[in-house]
C-alpha cells in the first residue's frame, strides 16, 4: 500500500491551536509567507519543518495533510 498527500490542512490545525499563520512562522523561525505557501497548497514541507510543526500544534505529522491510499 502506497499513499498520495492531497490537501494541507494546516489551516484547520491552526485555528484549533488558536494560533494564526504568523505565530507559527515565529515558533519556527521563518518567513510568514512561507507558512503562507502551505496553507495554500504552493509548497509540501519538508520532513523536518512537518515534525516541526507536529511538534508545535501537538500532532502527527500524518495529520498536517490528507492522505489517500494509492491501489
């Protein structure tokens, strides 16, 4: 079984986090625009900024995008 990343879903995380785009980008030493470019599905992230981010919102990093099962 293989899987494809479809939607990120860091905005939804975001909002029950009670963080915006901004804080995030701060915790992680970034650019807001680069938080910016996965929320809009411009960019995936890198295994190391996903566990990051994990880390930070207090979830897995399979949670970070929606996921289908390849056949």
């Amino acid at each position: 079984m293989t899987l494809t990343v479809h939607r990120c879903l860091l905005k939804d995380l975001l909002r029950k986090a009670d963080m915006t785009q901004v804080d995030l980008a701060g915790e992680l030493g970034v650019k807001p625009q680069q938080i910016q470019h996965y929320v809009k599905d411009n960019r995936v992230m890198s295994l190391t900024v996903a566990k990051n981010i994990s880390v930070i919102l207090g979830c897995q990093i399979e949670d970070l995008y929606e996921w289908t099962e390849n056949e």
